[in-house]
C-alpha cells in the first residue's frame, strides 16, 4: 500500500519546527544595515568627529596629516578641504564652508536624509527604501566627482580649490 509523503515527526531529521522555520527566515531577511543601535552609534561618532574638528582648528599646521595624494602629486583631490568646511559649518560660516569643497558642502543635506531614512528604517526593523535611487545615479555621482577633482585642478578651475 502507498503512504503519502510523511510531513516528519518532532524527532526526525526531516521536521524542522516551525519555530525554527520562522527563525531561518527573520535571519535571512533581517537588514544588512544593522538596529537602532548602530544608526545611534553612527549619529554619536559623527557628532564625535565634528565636534573635534570643530574646537581643532585645520587651518593651524600640525594639527591633521596631508593628504597623501596632494602630498605625492601637488594636486587636489576630491575631498580636499573637508576637514575645514566642516570646522567652518561648525561655526556657522556656511560661504567659507562652501568655498573650501562644494561638492561636500552640497552633498551635506542628502547624507542627512540617507541618514534620517536608515534610522527611521532601523527602528521599524526593516531595510531603507529610496525609491527614487536607480543604479544610473551611482555612475552620474562617480562622474560628478571625477569632473570636479579635474576641474578644480584646472587654471580656470580655481574657485572649487580649497
């Protein structure tokens, strides 16, 4: 006589529990990005950092290192000038702090808003959606940068040199 296919019983190999079951798969979905704590950990570094490059001035030699690829080459990179705008952001001057990297000066509020959706995400326990992100974005952004690290390296160029 043909049995059907058995569902297993509580002590074969063959059940795996509900319970088991469900905890497999809240494993396999949880966020890659981590809980609340590290969106917390992240703000509290972050204001950590600023703070110090806020009360130690950049503009006073000896303070911070060089940086390594305007030290090898003479030629800024694309972050060069970050350490001063964020001190001049700090003190409120926001045309200094522009004037020393535009393009992180401007790209401020957006990492605010990743920042803000990551956390809000991670206290709900699920993974941040940015539904206006498409793939095509990350390679115009790498073009952005690739454009201002030359053209502030340019004669004509001078105004986004830190």
């Amino acid at each position: 006589m043909n049995r059907p296919p058995s569902r297993g019983q509580p002590g074969d190999r063959t059940h795996a529990g509900a319970g088991e079951r469900a905890a497999r798969e809240r494993a396999r979905r949880r966020p890659p990005l981590g809980p609340p704590a590290l969106a917390l950990a992240t703000a509290a570094a972050t204001a950590t950092a600023v703070t110090y490059v806020a009360l130690v001035d950049p503009n006073e030699p000896g303070h911070y290192p060089l940086c390594p690829f305007r030290s090898l080459t003479g030629y800024y990179c694309p972050g060069c000038g970050s350490l001063r705008m964020i001190h001049a952001a700090a003190h409120g001057h926001l045309g200094e702090a522009f004037g020393h990297n535009p393009l992180a000066f401007a790209m401020l509020p957006a990492l605010g808003y990743a920042w803000a959706r990551w956390a809000v995400a991670a206290a709900r326990g699920r993974r941040p959606r940015f539904a206006r992100f498409r793939p095509w974005m990350v390679w115009a952004f790498i073009a952005l940068i690739l454009v201002f690290w030359l053209v502030r390296n340019l004669p004509a160029g001078h105004a986004p040199a830190p």
